[in-house]
C-alpha cells in the first residue's frame, strides 16, 4: 500500500465532526494510506482513516515563513519515519516549493495540485504591500515546484492551462475538487422563490459588491425579490456599507451556515450567482445545479467548465455590471426559464461529476507508474 503525504496551509477543524470531510478522506485511504500536514490545533490526530499533523496558525498572514519552516522538518521527519512514498502538495507556490525542496532532498514522487490562480488571486482577497515584488516571488515558487513535479493534477481547463505554462512534464490529471454531490441526490422539495443567492466566503475576490450593484438597480421592478448572501468573511463590513449606501431594501447578510442550511436556503432559491474575479472552478456551482438551480457567473477561469451559457445559466464579462444586471432581469422575470436550466444543469453535472468518478481518479492519479 503506498504511503502518501499530503501537504497544505488548509486549516482543519478536528475537534468536531464533518460528514463530507470524512468521506473524502475515507475513501481516498482505501488503496492508501494517508497522512495530512496543514494547519490546525493538534500534533498528531488520527481520524477519518487519516493521520492528522497540524501547525498552529500563528501570525496570520505575515506567520507563513514560519509555518513554511516548520512543515519542511516535520514533513522531512515524517517522510522518513512513517516511510512515504509520495508527497501532494495543495497548491505550487509556499505548500509547493516545500514539498519541492522536499524532493529534492529525499527523491520521493511529487504531485502538484493546481487549485485556482496563484500568482492573481491573493492581490484579489488582500492588499498586499509591494504587490509587483510579491508577484515574482510567487511566480519564482510556483516555477521552481512545477519543474520538480512528477505530476501535476489540475481541476479546470483555466488551471490546465496555467499548468502547461511553467510544467514541462507530461503528467496532467484533470479532476475537479471533491464535491459531496450524493447529498443533494434525492432532495425533491425544490422551490423557485423570489430570492438571488449567493453561498462562499467573503472576499473582495468573490465580486459581491458587482451583484449588490445590479441587485440594486432591479429591486425597484422586482420588489418581491431578496438578495441572500450565505456566509462570513473580512469584506462583509464593506459589502454591508455598500448595501446601505445603494439603499438595497431586502438583502440579508446570514452569516457562517452549515452544509444542511446552506443546502435548505439554495434548494428555495430562484437561482444562484457566482459573480467572482477568479474562480480555479467553483465547487458552490455544482451543488446549486445538482439542487436543479440555474447559475449565473463570471466568464472567468473554470467557473465556465460548470455553466453553460444559456444552457445550465449565464456567463458574464468580469466587473460589467450592466451584463450581470442583465442576466439577473432574464431569471429573475421568467420562472419558466429558470425551471428549464435547472433542469438542464442537473443533467450536466450528474454526467460530469460523481464521487466514484473523483475517487477513482485519485487513486489512479496516486498509483500511475512514472
């Protein structure tokens, strides 16, 4: 059974149960065994059929060097004395050119995961000091790790392509990030109210405050409407701000929601919006389409692997406002056509994706020769 080592700067939560968390984990140990190093509370856990060793997060942000210190020498400890075969990291830059140093030094398997854009995304979440120098020393790491790997796995056709920038090898896996697609299965008590949902963090990369705007500019023709926003994050004092200055009438921001509450809201919802600046694909996006709800999106990175332009939802330009005011006027004043691609979205993504589907291509992924 080969031993694999997965390295990230995720942060877990042990302490309390998670249904889905557990299923993945679960099932990717069977052909496997597996050991996670990321960030949490707890210096070995064993749980889930995994074993959990996790780093304090310490300094927020500006803690990363430490933590990039740390994870170098207990994964070098546990690489040699838990006999690992394989090291993943989660993303190319700081996880990446860990894990890369790492086989440099040992000679074990490297596979790179490509989860989104990491040389743009974080200037989208944060303002970063000195961006430009930032910027080179992320494209530096992710380079460095990239030429190192011996496979790569990529979970859209954007990440893909970013890959094949800097990756020279010929080892791409294309699967997307696991979705726990079996618990919207057999939800039948579907509903299209008069509400616009969105479910995620709240970031400024999210481009909430492009979907307040043309929320803003309908809620005058649609006064039954409600604008939902499902979730908690640093930008939701600005987003607040902005709601109350456009004098947005009915949105309601809920907080942090579980899986079940975030499932009951979307499954009453006329339809969802991912209004994001960048997306690597946008698993919210397959939940809504399996609960039978058209999306509606930013034409960016992989959130169009998920949409279907005027079939499953609508694709629009990045920051155009008056695109997405558009596109919400069409759902919003036709519940016929929201119905239609719902439908059409659920058929899309059960052909698409399925957990078998996204187990299988790990393990292949793992146990393919090199």
């Amino acid at each position: 059974m080969k031993k694999v080592i997965f390295l990230g700067i995720t942060d877990y939560k042990l302490g309390e149960d998670n249904k889905t968390m557990a299923k993945k984990w679960e099932n990717l140990s069977r052909g496997q065994e597996i050991f996670v190093l990321a960030r949490g509370r707890g210096w070995k856990i064993k749980k889930y059929n995994a074993e959990f060793y996790l780093i304090p997060k310490i300094f927020g942000k500006a803690g990363m060097p430490l933590w990039m210190f740390i994870a170098f020498w207990r994964a070098l400890f546990l690489i040699y004395i838990k006999k690992i075969d394989a090291i993943i990291a989660q993303s190319p830059a700081l996880d990446g050119f860990v894990a890369a140093c790492l086989k440099i030094l040992t000679g074990r398997e490297l596979i790179i995961e490509i989860h989104g854009d990491w040389i743009e995304s974080p200037f989208f979440y944060f303002n970063i000091p000195f961006a430009g120098a930032v910027k080179k020393i992320l494209i530096a790491l992710g380079k460095f790790s990239l030429r190192r790997a011996d496979k790569i796995r990529v979970i859209s056709g954007a990440t893909e392509r970013l890959a094949r920038k800097y990756f020279r090898g010929q080892k791409i896996y294309r699967f997307p990030t696991f979705t726990d697609i079996d618990i919207f299965k057999n939800e039948t008590e579907i509903s299209y109210e008069p509400v616009i949902m969105y479910a995620g963090q709240l970031y400024r990369l999210k481009g909430l405050h492009f979907l307040i705007k043309a929320f803003s500019r309908l809620q005058d023709k649609y006064p039954d409407f409600r604008l939902l926003i499902v979730g908690d994050g640093p930008y939701k004092k600005d987003l607040k701000a902005l709601a109350e200055k456009l004098r947005v009438r009915r949105i309601e921001f809920t907080g942090w929601k579980s899986q079940a509450e975030v499932k009951d809201h979307m499954r009453r919802a006329t339809c969802f919006v991912l209004p994001s600046l960048s997306e690597g694909l946008g698993r919210v996006l397959i939940e809504a389409a399996m609960l039978r709800k058209p999306s509606i999106g930013t034409n960016v990175d992989g959130i169009p692997d998920i949409i279907e332009d005027n079939k499953t939802g609508f694709l629009f330009e990045s920051g155009n406002i008056d695109d997405l005011t558009d596109k919400l006027d069409r759902l919003m004043g036709n519940k016929d056509l929201a119905v239609k691609m719902g439908e059409a979205g659920r058929r899309f993504v059960e052909d698409k994706f399925s957990t078998e589907k996204y187990f299988a291509d790990y393990a292949r992924m793992i146990n393919d020769p090199l």
